[in-house]
C-alpha cells in the first residue's frame, strides 16, 4: 500500500467510476507529475484533509485546501485524459466536488 500527499487534486467521473486526479509540483531537482488512481473505494472526511483508498488500496492523502488547485502540468495532463476519454468512450471526463463524491461513495 502506498500513500500519497498531492499538492493539487479533483475527483473526476470516467463513465460511472470516481477517481482521484492529483500532481505534485517539481522543483530543482525534479519535474512535476501527477498520478490517476484506481477508482475510489472509501473516502473519509477529516478536519483538514480527505483521506482516500483506492481499488488497489492506494490510500490519497487530500489537503481540503488543494482541492482544485492543479498546476499548469496538471491541466494540461487532465486535457490529454479527456480527449483519450473521448475517443475511446464518447464521454467526457466530469469534475466533480468532494461533496458530491462522498455522497455518491458513502451514500
């Protein structure tokens, strides 16, 4: 099981699966990058944070205050997914606030 701490995240719909969009900003020594999870399995709220475990019991660590927040990178990747989505299911990915998610998850 690994854990991950993003800097920035969304939830996105791909057909009728929820799944966790995050990236990382680089730095000197590093570049940025982003990770798409498995589909969300539980999500737990918390006073600061959401804590996420996906399908493969990957476990999203998510800062309420990064909710959204994608840098450029990010974006740019998300767009990619999208057309991917597009012309493999004739869907479009669709963001969806946390609120919604944990009510669609959690009942």
């Amino acid at each position: 099981m690994n854990t991950y701490y993003p800097d920035g995240w969304v939830i996105i719909r791909i057909k009728n699966t929820l799944k966790v969009f995050a990236c990382w900003s680089g730095g000197y020594a590093q570049s940025d990058s982003w990770k798409l999870n498995s589909g969300i399995k539980l999500l737990e709220e918390f006073p600061n944070h959401y804590k996420v475990t996906g399908y493969s019991d990957s476990v999203y660590i998510l800062n309420k205050n990064a909710e959204d927040r994608l840098n450029a990178y990010g974006h740019s990747i998300l767009q990619i997914i999208n057309r991917q989505v597009k012309d493999r299911y004739d869907v479009d990915i669709e963001i969806i606030p946390v609120e919604d998610a944990e009510k669609i998850i959690n009942g």
